[in-house]
C-alpha cells in the first residue's frame, strides 16, 4: 500500500464543482491523504459470446479531465479494465460487471473502459456493492453505428465512499442510454459526461436515487454538444427521507455555435419524504447557437402529493402503504427501463426497505 501523493490543487469547497461536496468525509480521495491498496476488484460474471473481450490493458485516456480525482487515479495507474465488443458484434444477454470485495482502510483507484465496435450492440450492467473506498474513471467509446445501454447500480453499503467520472464519447450515428442508480453508500459522487464527436449520435441519461439519514449523493451531468444534429435527453428522479439526507443534481449542457441542429431537453424531480431532507437542483443550459430543434430544461422539488394520498387511503389503503405506492410509482418510469425484472424488483424492495427505516 502506498500514500497517493501529487502536486494537484486540493479543492477547498470554494469552488464550484465541489461547492456541495462533503469533502471530509471522501477519506482522502480529493486531497492524495487515501492510503492506496492494491486493488483490481472489477470482475465479469458469465461467459463472454464470441467477439466479446474482458483484459487489462494499458491505455492512455480517451478525453481530458478537469476533476481533480480523476487525474489522481490516472497519475496512479496505467493499466484499466477493458470491455471491448468486436466490429458488428451484437451480444444478445446483458453483460454483467460487479465487485462486492472492498475494505474502509484503503482505497482502490480504478479505470474501466468500455468500447464498442462499429455497429456494435450491447448491454452492459455493473454492480458495485459492499463497504469501499473507491474512485473510478470509467470510459466509454461508441464507433460510428454502435450501440450501448449501461446499467451502473450502485448498492453499497452504509460506509462506502464512491467518486467517479463515467464518460461517454459517442461517435457518428451512435446510441448511449445509461441508466444510473444510486440507493446505498455514504457519500455516492458521479460525473456522468458525455462528449459527441460525429453528428447523428443520440444519448439517453436516465437515474433516480433515494438517500435517507446522513447519506450525500452528487450527480453532476455535463453533456457537450460539438457537433451538428445530435440529441441528449437527461431524466434524473430523487426521493429523500430523514434528516440530514442530501441530493445534489446538477444539469450541464453546452451547445457549441458548430452544433446546429441540436435537439436537447433534461429535467430533474425530487421528492421530499420527510423534515430534515435537503435536495439541491441546479439545470443549466449554454446556448452559442439558435439555428437548433430545441432545448429546455426543467428541476422541480417537492412534498407527497396529499390529493394522491387521500385517494388511495379513501379505498380502503393505509398511510403507509399509499406512501409506498406513491414513491414506487414515482421510480418506476425510469426502474422499468432497466429491462431485467431481477434487478427491478430487487431495486424497488430496497427501496421500499429504506423508505421503512427511514419511517417516511
């Protein structure tokens, strides 16, 4: 094990990507102090179809970065975990990636790339369990005609300490949807990013998370549109229960003036199921060109809806079981677009489960 020590500017919470941070409690990820263990915990689980590869490499990063952890995890480590589906390949069953090994006495810095072929389709699921400390740069390249769902479930347990960057970059006539679940952990971080390189390219960023007493989860987006006639759509639903229990979205997107044609639209909803809950949504739109379809964006914040309540309590349902319907009702657009009935109902019965101890 060593010490992660760099000449990098360790941020303060002055500024503005780390102004809602926690930044005590990330054990030592943003400032190099996280003792680092020698870690690759990252695993596939099943057979892999023919054309599809699971290797460590060494690979120099696909895009920039300016969050300080990810250039701590790349100034540490050369080698990532490599998914890569062959040209023309299409994997007919969800690709599952997972760790549950992990420890609260040191870190793990790992870097995951996932790439896609030309005319590549696939779906790939990563599960992230257990107590942690983990910062991840995880990289996605999409050829020209690819497409991929990735599902990235992140169930730890209470202690786990979580800071990543997933970053997509999508490539002419390719389709990314990513579905981003967040229900366990301690201080949960995630930059989901996108960059087109090539027109055509459409991306989905689905999540919802649900954070009860003392948890922190950050969900910063930043889609950059580069490029003429692409489209992002962003849905991020959140419900938070007990007190101290804090969310923060953030929406970023850049229309360049190159990129016209553009078609965007994100929107963020949270729900407060008790006193003492905090959700912090901040949309965000740069526009340096008018010649697009559209683009707008949307954050709303509020309380269980009463009429919704009385309704179902007037039918013969109990306050606590009407609050249940309400919060799974609330989940299950986006739950639903996982696809594989498993991972919904094991999701929504642990939400279900946290919205108990919560006592909302």
């Amino acid at each position: 094990m060593s010490v992660l020590t760099t000449n990098y500017l360790t941020p303060t919470g002055r500024e503005e990507a780390w102004r809602f941070t926690p930044l005590k409690r990330l054990r030592g990820l943003h400032d190099g102090t996280a003792v680092v263990g020698e870690r690759n915990s990252l695993v596939h689980n099943g057979n892999l179809q023919a054309g599809v590869t699971f290797n460590r490499e060494n690979l120099a990063p696909l895009a920039i970065s300016d969050d300080i952890i990810i250039d701590r995890i790349r100034g540490a480590n050369e080698s990532v975990a490599h998914l890569k589906v062959a040209d023309n390949v299409e994997v007919n069953e969800p690709i599952f990636l997972g760790r549950s090994m992990g420890e609260l006495s040191s870190a793990e810095l790992s870097r995951v790339r996932i790439s896609l072929g030309v005319h590549a389709l696939a779906t790939v699921i990563l599960e992230n369990t257990g107590d942690t400390v983990l910062a991840e740069d995880l990289e996605i390249s999409l050829a020209p005609g690819a497409s991929l769902t990735f599902i990235t479930l992140q169930e730890f347990d209470s202690q786990a300490v979580y800071a990543a960057r997933h970053h997509a970059v999508v490539d002419k006539d390719a389709h990314y949807k990513s579905i981003t679940v967040t229900v366990g952990g301690d201080v949960v971080r995630i930059l989901p990013t996108v960059e087109f390189i090539a027109a055509g390219g459409s991306v989905e960023l689905l999540g919802v998370y649900f954070a009860t007493a003392g948890q922190f989860f950050e969900h910063r987006m930043h889609v950059d549109h580069a490029v003429p006639h692409a489209k992002s759509r962003v849905n991020f639903k959140g419900a938070l229960a007990g007190r101290d229990a804090h969310t923060v979205w953030i929406g970023d997107v850049l229309i360049r003036a190159v990129a016209e044609g553009t078609d965007t639209y994100e929107l963020n909803r949270n729900l407060l199921l008790s006193d003492g809950a905090r959700a912090d949504s901040v949309p965000n739109l740069e526009i340096e060109t008018g010649e697009i379809v559209g683009a707008g964006h949307a954050s709303t914040t509020g309380r269980f809806d009463d009429e919704q309540l009385f309704y179902l309590m007037s039918r013969g349902i109990t306050l606590e079981d009407a609050r249940r319907l309400v919060v799974r009702g609330f989940f299950n657009e986006i739950i639903t677009e996982i696809g594989v009935e498993s991972i919904q109902d094991r999701l929504m019965d642990r939400i279900d489960g946290e919205l108990e101890k919560a006592g909302a």
